[in-house]
C-alpha cells in the first residue's frame, strides 16, 4: 500500500518568506542595470520570487515504508526544505520491488521538477543495473542534490589474523576458499566493492547476498561468515564493543564515524568507493528548477538539525552542485555495469 504522509504545510516562515523574495525583486529590478554579472547571485530568488518555481507542493518519494533511516532523513529534508521554499513538500512512501516502483513514479512524472525521489546508492544502482526500467540508465532520472556521503567499512571476525588490507590480500591468496563476504544484496555497493577488491588484489572472495546487512553482520560477529561491508553506523558499535574488528574504510577520506580507521587507499589498495543519499527528478526537468531545489537541499543538510542526523549515522554532507552529484552517480554505473557484464550477474 502507497502511504502518503504530508511532513510539513507551509514553511513556518512561508508568507513572510514571499514578500522578502518580493522586495528583493524590487531591488533587483533596480541594481541589475548597474551591477550587471553581480546579480546574477540573486537569480534563484529571483526566478521564485516572480512565481516561477515553485508555484505548488513538491512530492518527495520514498523507496522504504514509514520509519526507516530513509523515510526519517526524507521528513527532516522535505521540513527544511519547505521552510526555504515557501511550499509544501510531501512525502510519499512507496515501498516494494527493492525500489523499483519509487524509482518508476519519478520516470513516469512530468519533468517539471514537482516529483522528487531520495534514494540511497544501493537502492538506485541495483534497481538501475536490473535493466527492468526501460531506457538508458542515465537519461531515466537527473540528479538534483547529494545529500549525504559515507564510505563502507570492512568488518571482519576478530578470529580472523586480518588486521589491515596486506594482511587479508595475503591470507585471501593463501585461503582462495576461504573468505566469504555478506552484502545486503545483489548490485548493492556491499556486493560490487568486494568485487572490486577482488579484481584489484587477485582475490577469490565470495558474495553472501542477505536481506539486510544487519544479519549479516551478526553472522560475522558469530563466525558462520568472516566479513562483511556496512556503513560506519551499521559496524560502528560492534566495532567499539570489540566483537568485529574494522580493517579499512573505502572513501578517498577516513571516516567521522570511525576517525583512526585507515583508508583503503591509505593501505596500498588504489579505491575510492563511498556510498551516498540523494535526491533526483524526471529526466529532462527545467535546469533553473534544479539549480534552484540544489541550493534548499544544500542548506538544508547545513541545518544544524540535519548534521546532528548525519553525525550519529556516521555520514557526511555533501554539498555539490547537480552536474558534480550527476558525474559521481554515472561514474559508480559505468563501474557497476562492467562489474555486472564480466561477472556475469543477473539481477532479480
């Protein structure tokens, strides 16, 4: 069933918010003969200012059912949100098919930039990779702002004597058996960053896809599994209560949950591979619409509110533009899709 739960009305300071853009028309019109280029900053007010976008309430979908990680950051973003714009931002969950069926209700909009979608990379890349939506993966939805930023963490069994990469590229070759890594499924960054290794150090590593990486990750900690790949909160406590040991994270930088855990790259192994929240729209939307709903979500992850949520989750903000966000997403699909084609993998 398709829940729709409208997170906020009008933004607290939606009407004094109007006439602020209002007047600042006014002035506009004034300066802009004299300050030519300068102006140019004050276009997305502008732009809403004279009724342009937005005129109405956005749709913010959601792939997960009322409750979750996702569905929580999705209320907070769309209340920031609307309070920047002056209009409602509704949020719809519509769960099932592993996202599929959120993804295809953003396909399917208008591209006017009204229906937005927040999806994590897992949920995109796999529901992008599974080829069920019709149309190159690229040109299906234009990415409008990266959220959040964080890098996986590998976790193994503390029985295990790996401690850092050189110590599980070496007991991988000594043990091409004898490594299996949990993901929370098929096509996720879990899987394709244990691919990943696989290809960069010559290592047999096999794939253990579950429902979740949380099982998962209590198998590790059980020994019925010897690694996995989990976000910062995921592994994080587990790794500071000593029942799995973090051996490397996999972003171009350490991670605020895990501070003194070493990156891959830091370790000999050349990866760069982070995972991410972002918001996306219809393929071919008015660009000024999303350059203006860039500039609410960035702020809005600057929200002191927001970075309390990303602290405790281990993530970062990650204020880009659409065009930075867009080069990111279709860098990791290029990677996935040639993952998919030479292993031979078929998504459900």
């Amino acid at each position: 069933m398709n829940q729709r739960v409208k997170v906020v009305g009008w933004g607290r300071s939606g009407g004094a918010m109007a006439q602020r853009f209002r007047a600042q028309a006014r002035r506009l019109a004034l300066v802009v003969p004299a300050c030519g280029v300068v102006a140019l900053a004050w276009l997305p007010s502008f732009a809403y200012a004279q009724g342009t976008f937005p005129t109405k309430p956005l749709r913010l979908i959601v792939s997960v059912a009322p409750g979750g990680g996702a569905d929580a950051l999705a209320r907070l973003s769309a209340s920031k949100v609307s309070d920047r714009l002056g209009v409602p931002v509704v949020v719809e969950n519509i769960s099932g098919a592993s996202g599929l069926l959120a993804i295809q209700t953003v396909v399917k909009a208008t591209p006017d930039a009204y229906t937005l979608s927040i999806n994590s990379s897992s949920s995109y890349n796999a529901t992008m990779y599974s080829g069920k939506i019709p149309g190159d993966p690229k040109k299906l939805l234009a990415p409008v702002a990266q959220i959040t930023s964080q890098p996986l963490v590998l976790a193994v069994n503390v029985a295990l004597p790996i401690h850092t990469m050189q110590d599980l590229v070496a007991y991988g070759r000594k043990n091409p058996d004898g490594l299996n890594y949990a993901s929370p499924g098929i096509g996720t960054s879990s899987h394709l960053i244990g691919e990943i290794i696989n290809q960069k150090a010559g290592l047999k590593m096999m794939h253990i896809p579950y429902k979740g990486i949380g099982p998962g990750i209590l198998d590790v900690i059980s020994g019925r599994i010897e690694m996995a790949f989990g976000s910062p909160a995921s592994v994080g406590p587990h790794v500071r209560s000593g029942k799995i040991r973090a051996v490397a994270a996999s972003g171009a930088k350490r991670t605020a949950g895990l501070p003194d855990l070493p990156t891959m790259a830091e370790q000999g192994l050349d990866i760069d591979w982070s995972s991410w929240f972002g918001i996306f729209t219809t393929f071919g939307s008015p660009r000024q619409n999303i350059l203006i709903l860039n500039a609410a979500f960035n702020q809005a992850a600057a929200t002191p509110e927001m970075q309390k949520m990303f602290t405790a989750d281990g993530s970062e903000s990650a204020p880009v533009t659409p065009e930075q966000f867009g080069q990111s997403v279709n860098h990791v699909l290029d990677t996935g899709a040639k993952l998919i084609k030479d292993l031979g993998l078929k998504l459900e």
